[in-house]
C-alpha cells in the first residue's frame, strides 16, 4: 500500500475528516499518520474496542470533549528537574482534570477494555487542588500560592498605599499646587509620579523619571516617595523568588508523579481515537466489519461515506468466492468508478479498525497489499500519454501483486487502439489471476465481457441504466454485463430509424447476438424482480393479516379472562353474602336452644354448621383448582420477553427471572414491578420482539437527544422551573446519571428558586455548586436517581 492507492481510493479524505473530528493533539496526530495494518488478530482486537465505546455512546451518550495538548515533553521536563512554566503545568492539570470527568463518565463500564481503561487513570486530586490555588491563569499567580507569597504581597500593597498616600498629601498641598501641570497622581512603569511643571523642575526635590512630548511637563519622584520605592522594589524580587520556588514545588509533584500522569494521558489519547472512530460510525450508521484472511468480499448495502446521505445508492457487492476476477461494464458516469473506490476504500477502513458504512454481516478480506490505478494520470512533465501513465501502475502492480494482493484497474487498457487495448486488458486479467490476486476491473471493451464469461473464476457485472429515462440507477447487477446502450439512447432521443438501422448493418452479427442475449436477460431479470416484488408484498399482506388475527384472538382471550375474573368476584361476593346470612342465622338460633335450654338442638346446630363449613371448603378448593388448572402460566420465560401482568392490567417486558420463590422484575414502561410468576402469562413473541425493539430504540433516541445541560439564565424563576422539572423528567427518563443547571451567579435568586425545587423533587438524588471549570457557584450539578 502506498499514497498512490491512499489518493486514488480517498482514503486521505477520511483521515481529513476523523482529525476534524478528533479532540486532543496526540488523536489527531494518530490519524493524519494512520496506516492500514495486515495484522488481522490486531485489526480485530481494534474494531472490538471501538465496538466497546460504539455501545458505551448508546447507552450512556457521549463521553467529555478530550481537549488537550501532548504534554509529554512538559512531563520529560518535569523529570529532568526544569522548572515548568505556569502555562506548561496548566496543561497537565487539564489532564488530569479530564482524568477525573472520564473516570465519573465510564462509572458503569463493565466491559473489558472500558473497565481497564477506567482503573488505569489515576485520581491525582491533591496535585489538581495544590495547582488550583496556585493560578488564576496562566499569567496571574494567585496570593493562595503560598502563605510568603501572600504576606510579601500584603507588605507591597501596603508601601504602595503609603506612596499614593504621601502624594496625595503634596497633591493637597496649596504650596505644592502651583507647581504641578494637574493635581493628579501618573503612572510612568510601575512609578507613582508627579506631573511637575518644567520651569518648576526644582521646586519639587525629587528623581526626574520622564517627560511630556512636547518638554513642557517633567515627571517626578518625590525624595520621600524613593526610600519606600526601593522597599517596593526589594520586596518585588522577594515575590518573583518565592513565585520560582512555588514552580519548582510544582514541577517537583509532577516529576513524583511522572509514571502516573503519563498513564493517564496515554489512556486519554487512546480513548480519544476510539471514541472519534466510533462517533464516526454513529454518523454513518456503520456497523462492524467481519474480518477473513480467505480473499473474500462481501459487502451488503455499501454507502459510499463521501457521497452525500441523500444521494448515495448503496451496493451489494461480493468477490473471492465463486469467482476472483469482477469485470464491470456500463455507460459513463454509471457508477462503475464509484464501485471500484468502494471496494477499495472499505478494504483501508477495516483493516485501520474502522466500523463500515453498510449493513450488518458486512465481509471484507484483510490484504497485505492494495493496489489501484484509477483516473487520468497523464504527466505533462513527463511527457507520458494517458495510455503510458497507466502502463507505468500497472507495471508495477504486476511486479508487486501476490495471493494477498486486492488489485483495482479503472477503463482497463483504454487510451489506445481498441483491439490492441482488448487484447492486452485480459493478458493483464488473466496475469493477475494466475498470481491469486483478487481483481475489479472496469471497461467499455466488449471483447472483455466475453472473456469473463468464457475464464473459469471470472464474472461479468454492470451499472444498471434506465433506457426510458436515459439514466443510471446506480444499482450494481452481478453476472449481467453492461451494454453502452449507444444506439438504443440515439434513438430514443430522435435519431431517425433508418440512420440507427444503418448503424446496426455495419455491427458484427455476433455483436448483435450479445447485444440480444443481454437485452433479453435485462428483460427477464427485470421480470423476475417485479414477480418477487408482488410475492415480496403477499407476503407481507398475508403476515399483517396473521398479526391481526393473533392479536383479535389474544384480545379475545383477554376479554374472556376479565369475564371469568368479574363472574368469579361476583360468586365470591355472592358466597360471602350467604355466608353472612347462614352465620347470622346460626346465631340466632343457637340464642334460642340455649334460651330453652335444649341441649340436643345446640348439638344437631353444631353438627350443621361444621357440614357447612365443610362444603363451602370443599367448594372453594374446587374451585381453586379449577382455577389453577385453567391458568397458562409461562414455562420458559426468556429475558426481553413481553408478558401480561394480570394483577396491573398491562404488558410489559421480562428484566429477571424467577428465582426460588418465582419472583421475577418486569418492566412496564419506565417502572420496574417485582411480581410473582403466577400472576404472569405469556403473550404472542412476533409482538413482543417488535415492542421491545421499538422500545430500545426510544431509549436511544432519548439518549442522544438530550444534553447533558440545561440554561436558564435570564428567565424568570416559575419560567425557569417549569423548564427544569421537564427537562429532568426527560434526562431521568433517558436514563442520565448527572446532568447540569445553568442559572449565573447574578443576585442569587434565581439559584435559590432552583435549588428550593430541586429538594422536593422526585427524581433529584443530590446535588452541589459546580467545581473550578465546571462553572462554580454558576451551576448546580444534579445527580438523579436510578
């Protein structure tokens, strides 16, 4: 592989676009360098992490923005005892505060690669807090520094107050008025002066420091000013000491934790290019590529990534199985080029770990060399023909192709007399083959779709071409040869018969015959589609109608449940009643023996009502039984399956299984119901594998549309409640974890009005003031329940 093949299939486009798309330096220096690797066992363990963070994106949304330098060298410098500058140790505490943001953002990984990632970044806070109270920004240091440094800038402060005093007193002065040009204190440097009048030079004792343009003003030190000047100036040098000694405590905490910070960052550098690579794929909707050593293509519904969505046609295309060699016809502009850089580019995305813009199940070969010869390469400086430029490729890809070599030839052996061109394009086909290369190859030449239909692992292929509207559908038709549909295009733009018949007398019966055969074939394959098309669309009508069915009949068993379950209260109720009767009737007739005291009556009483009781137990264990024996429990419960939950009136979705006691979790909606397995029954699976999969997708729907914030500013506080109650019923349904409130610092209100809500809310876990970069007193960052 080289830059030819890289520019020819585009695949420099694509790195463009992912260092765009990339954060931090040391990501985008990744891809501006990043070649396609022949390891397969390599390219496989990279398209399995990118398939990690893909997962991870869907679930938990988009990791932080990784922004930061490469602070390698700063760290070497660290290590060697330089002393680092206040911008350098800044861009490591950005490290290290992304360290902590990544370690919050990857809390639920569980997967391999995501969970080792997690515990190798270090959570160096102590550093972060030493650094934060050492700078405001790169320029100023702040008097937290240190307790020397705060107490050398209060004794500055202090003679620099006694200075403006001192000069003050003179400016008061009625004597000393006159001889000053304004009765104002300038600033010439870091000096308190006087602006004197020239003529009044020494009227006022003092160190002349500057002048006015024009002379006629003097600025002055007063000899009282300078004693405390020079204390000034010695506990300035005192400061920027203590400042060098500040730096060097600091590069000394770096340089200890030199290992861990490295760590951190290389972490933070291979997540950036794995996140970047699987937001890439997000965009294009790609999916994992499978991966073989056996030469084998086979791309479903391939996208080209450089076409815009709206006007891409995707491919189905396929190589190495039942042939090697894939010789594509058509007319210009049908799409044959564009098939042939799909190939190609595919093949380079794969093997540099990238997810592919085509549908699952999606094959491509891992090559240890890609060669394409593709476009015009005419050399005006070489003095090369269009035909001698493509000579020199091919040349070379002769030279260098083997059984692991992918070879792409665009207009194959055009550029001179045809029959020469003819001849020599399928020496070159046949070359290639015999080496156990894998071979596309376009062509106008029909000799060539003969030869591919004559060559064993040979086949022909087209760019399908609409004669009616005169124009391509892009659509790429395997084992049909393309025609260049000249005479038929003439003709249907007017062209008088008689010169399209002439035409056709100076054709060769043979090319006729072929010209017959494929036109026919087009016919019957046109055919056969719209056959499969209607059988497509009774299959459909007639599964439809099965799912209405099943569903009449699931709603019909339903209602005959709620029935049976109404008919059965209404006995139990009834029972319950005579129950009450008998019971009272027994009573009042027990008061009556006793009162006549007539012992064998109560005896006959009491042997009545144990037979009672006795037959409404019965009753009711018969009835039990009938109910039990009625009930169709489920036997298998699946995870994800739907189910009805008799006691709740609702479907929902499997989430446990029942354990010992045969409690199970299912899910109806957002909530989560513990309930017994008797009191669950199965429902038809076709619906509920369509309801769950629609309810994944909501989910993920929800997930990438809500933003991890929300800005209130400048709203009134009921406007601006309202809004945060529904956006966090929106993030707590989207399945967020934390999310932030902007509000400003203002007067206060605002925040209170906010946070007096969010301790009444239901979904509010907790929350706090935002740290240093997060905002501060700014922001409230909300932690919601699970």
């Amino acid at each position: 592989m080289n830059q030819k093949t890289f520019r020819a299939l585009e695949y420099d486009r694509i790195l463009e676009m992912l260092m765009t798309a990339a954060h931090s330096e040391p990501a985008k220096r990744y891809f501006q360098n990043l070649v396609p690797s022949s390891d397969k066992d390599f390219i496989q363990k990279e398209l399995d992490k990118v398939e990690e963070c893909f997962i991870y994106i869907l679930k938990y949304g988009r990791p932080p923005a990784l922004e930061f330098s490469d602070i390698l060298l700063i760290l070497k410098k660290a290590k060697a005892q330089a002393i680092l500058t206040p911008h350098e140790i800044l861009e490591v505490e950005k490290v290290l505060k992304l360290s902590q943001e990544v370690r919050s953002y990857l809390a639920n990984a569980d997967s391999s690669y995501l969970k080792t990632i997690r515990e190798r970044l270090f959570n160096l806070k102590e550093i972060i807090a030493r650094i934060d109270q050492t700078f405001l920004t790169p320029e100023e240091i702040l008097d937290t520094a240190s307790p020397r440094l705060k107490e050398i800038r209060d004794r500055i402060r202090r003679l620099e107050a006694r200075i403006r005093d001192e000069l003050n007193k003179m400016i008061r002065d009625p004597k000393i008025q006159r001889f000053l040009q304004e009765p104002i204190i300038t600033v010439r440097g870091d000096k308190l002066l006087l602006p004197v009048k020239a003529e009044h030079k020494d009227s006022i004792k003092g160190i002349i420091h500057d002048q006015s343009a024009t002379g006629a003003t003097l600025f002055v030190e007063p000899f009282v000013c300078v004693e405390i000047s020079n204390q000034i100036r010695v506990a300035r040098s005192e400061e920027k000491e203590e400042i060098e000694r500040i730096l060097q405590e600091l590069s000394q905490l770096i340089s200890d934790s030199y290992n861990e910070i490295k760590q951190n960052f290389e972490s933070l550098s291979e997540l950036d290019i794995l996140f970047t690579k699987a937001q890439w794929a997000h965009q294009f909707r790609a999916s994992k590529p499978i991966l073989n050593t056996a030469g084998y293509i086979n791309l479903k519904k391939a996208r080209h990534p450089l076409i815009e969505k709206e006007k891409v046609v995707p491919i189905d295309v396929h190589l190495g199985k039942e042939f090697d060699v894939l010789v594509i016809t058509g007319p210009n502009t049908g799409g044959k080029t564009v098939t042939l850089k799909t190939i190609g580019l595919f093949c380079l995305l794969a093997q540099s770990g990238m997810f592919l813009p085509a549908d699952e199940g999606s094959e491509v070969c891992v090559f240890s060399k890609i060669f394409a010869d593709i476009g015009d390469e005419q050399s005006i400086i070489q003095s090369l023909s269009t035909f001698s430029a493509h000579m020199k490729n091919i040349i070379e890809i002769t030279q260098n192709a083997d059984s692991s070599t992918l070879v792409l030839l665009d207009e194959i052996g055009s550029g001179t007399d045809p029959e020469e061109g003819a001849a020599l394009a399928k020496a070159i086909l046949k070359f290639l083959f015999k080496k156990g290369s894998k071979v596309v190859a376009t062509t106008h030449y029909g000799e060539l779709k003969t030869f591919a239909q004559q060559e064993e692992r040979f086949e022909n292929a087209s760019c399908e071409f609409d004669i009616n509207t005169l124009k391509p559908t892009y659509r790429l038709l395997i084992g049909i040869p393309g025609m260049s549909n000249a005479l038929y295009i003439s003709s249907n733009l007017g062209l008088k018969e008689e010169i399209v018949e002439l035409a056709k007398s100076y054709m060769s019966k043979k090319t006729l015959e072929l010209t017959d055969i494929i036109n026919e074939m087009e016919r019957k394959r046109k055919e056969l589609e719209e056959t499969l098309e209607n059988a497509n669309k009774l299959k459909i009508e007639a599964e439809n109608l099965k799912k209405t069915l099943e569903e009449e009949r699931r709603r019909f068993e339903a209602e005959k449940q709620r029935i049976k379950e109404r008919a059965s209260r209404e006995a139990r109720e009834f029972v319950q009643r005579v129950e009450d009767e008998v019971e009272k009737l027994f009573k009042e007739l027990r008061k009556i023996a006793e009162a006549l005291k007539e012992k064998e009556m109560l005896k006959q009483l009491e042997e009545k009502k144990r037979e009672y009781e006795n037959l409404v137990k019965s009753i009711e264990q018969a009835s039990q039984k009938e109910e039990k024996l009625q009930s169709k429990l489920p036997e298998n419960l699946r995870l994800g399956q739907k189910v009805y939950v008799k006691s709740f009136d609702a479907e929902g979705f499997v989430e446990s299984l029942p354990d010992s006691k045969g409690n199970l979790t299912v899910r109806i909606g957002i909530m989560k119901l513990s309930v017994n397995i008797s009191d669950v029954f199965e429902i038809e699976e076709e619906t509920a594998t369509k309801n769950l999969v629609s309810s994944k997708k909501a989910v993920e729907v929800n997930q990438k549309s809500i933003d991890m914030s929300i800005d209130v500013r400048g709203k009134t506080s009921d406007d601006a409640i309202l809004e945060v109650d529904k956006y966090l019923d929106d993030a707590y349904t989207a399945g967020l974890k934390q999310v932030t409130i902007i509000h400003g610092k203002g007067t206060g209100v605002l925040r209170q009005a906010i946070r007096n809500f969010l301790r009444r809310h239901p979904h509010v876990k907790s929350f706090r003031d935002g740290t240093y970069g997060e905002g501060e007193q700014g922001v409230t960052v909300v932690e919601l329940k699970d």
